[in-house]
C-alpha cells in the first residue's frame, strides 16, 4: 500500500521508524522547483511523525542525480532566473526540516545533483559514485549552497579545486576526501544506506532531534546567504555568450570555445 506522502515522482516506504525517500525520474533524476518542492514537502512532514526518525534518500536508474533541468519546459530568461530563485527558496527547506538524512548515491551527483546529495547529513556510495561540480565548464557559477556545503564536508582547498576544475570525483576518492560516510559494493548501497539511517535512528528521539539540531546549526542560514549570492552570479552569467557556448559545446560533446564574453 502507497504512503499517503507519496507522489508519483518520489515515493515513500516507512519501515521501522526509517522513511525511504525514492525519486523517480530515470534514468538521470534530473530536478526542478516541483521536485525539490515535493521533497521539502515530504521532509517536513516526516519530521513531524512519530513513527519516522531518520531519512533514507535514494534514486531510481543508474544516476542519482544529474542536476537541474529547465530547459526543456522553454522558459525564458525572466521565466528561468524566478524559478532557480524559487527552487533555492524550497531546497532552503530541506536544510531546515529537522529530520536526519542518509543519501544512497550511485552513478551521478552532478551539479545541482551534488548540491541535493550534499544537503543530507551522511552519503553512501559505490564504485560507480561520480561526485562532480562541473558549473565552471559550462561557464556558470554552482548553486544549491554548494559555496557551503562542499567544504564543510572536505575542506576548502578540495572543494576549491573541485569547483574551478569540474573534475569527477569517482567514489573511493569521496569516501576518502569524506565527501561520503560509507563505501561499498553497488549491490550493497541501498541496504547499508538504510542499515545507517535505521541506527540513527535507534537513538532517543527527543536526544536525536536535538543533537541534529544543534550540529546543524546555523547551516540553513549559511545556505540561505549562499543561494543569495549564487543566484545573483548564476543570472549575471546566464545571459552571456560564453555560457551559451557551454551548454552547446557539452550538448555537443565538443570541447568549449570560451572567449571571456
């Protein structure tokens, strides 16, 4: 039987005071503001529930996430900077819902898909995890806090060479930067990921939710300010001539002619 906060896009299975968190948009999940919604939506009232302690969140396909997407609904300019604006608005509310959350990550964390799975408390990953910051390469600045997020989990010099480089960040490598908790098998991946949120929560809930609340901190006010910042960047160079070229030379699969306009 369905739970009643399943949509069809992200479905919820509780078991044992665990809610796995599933998103369904093959083979890449790629996200938008009505997906992040949905997410906030469903986290917030799984932080309310007595029979819910911890989060598992996984993805459905070989991709955990391979970013945002708009383009495809043919939005303008305006139409695109106010919707990334009200997206950040909502992944605001994932950093604040007051619920602990364990992020199983196979195949691509890209982009805005390494700024989701960053917003949980813990990852598990696989050989097959690429963890990537590539906004550079397409002339664009990153997003989704990732300003603050990234080098609280592997420090600033890493995620500095991360953000100005784009390079894929293979999974043995996050779990040894301490991008992710946990490394095994893919076959292994959701059992443990769900095996790590069912300890968490095992814990006293009023102990459990006051220490998640404590070590978070002021994180979703950080966040907050980054988006902020990260927005106002991302619509300065939304317009220009070179992130044109970026999407078209990555479409593409062609290296980029960037001309510094």
């Amino acid at each position: 039987m369905s739970h009643p906060l399943s949509t069809e896009e992200v479905s919820v299975e509780l078991k044992d005071l665990v809610a796995t968190l599933e998103i369904h948009r093959p083979p890449n999940n790629f996200f938008d503001f009505a997906l992040i919604q949905q997410l906030a939506g469903i986290y917030e009232a799984l932080a309310e529930a007595d029979d819910c302690r911890a989060i598992m969140l996984c993805a459905e396909g070989k991709n955990f996430c391979a970013g945002a997407n708009f383009a495809s609904r043919g939005f303008g300019k305006d139409q695109l900077e106010g919707q990334a604006g009200q997206l950040y608005i909502e992944a605001i509310r994932l950093f604040r819902a007051n619920i602990p959350v364990v992020a199983a990550v196979q195949g691509a964390a890209i982009g805005g898909g390494l700024g989701l799975a960053m917003s949980a408390d813990f990852r598990v990953t696989c050989e097959e995890g690429r963890f990537a910051a590539n906004f550079v390469r397409l002339a664009f600045h990153h997003g989704f806090g990732l300003t603050v997020t990234l080098p609280r989990a592997i420090g600033q010099q890493r995620a500095e060479l991360m953000l100005m480089t784009g390079r894929r960040i293979k999974g043995q490598q996050a779990y040894e930067w301490g991008m992710a908790d946990e490394f095994v098998p893919m076959d292994q991946l959701r059992e443990r990921a769900w095996a790590l949120a069912r300890e968490i929560a095992e814990g006293g809930p009023l102990a459990l939710k006051t220490i998640h609340q404590t070590m978070r901190g002021k994180l979703p006010d950080e966040v907050r300010a980054a988006t902020d910042h990260e927005l106002d960047i991302q619509n300065q160079l939304r317009v220009t001539e070179d992130f044109k070229e970026g999407v078209e030379s990555t479409n593409a699969r062609r290296p980029a002619n960037f001309k510094g306009r």
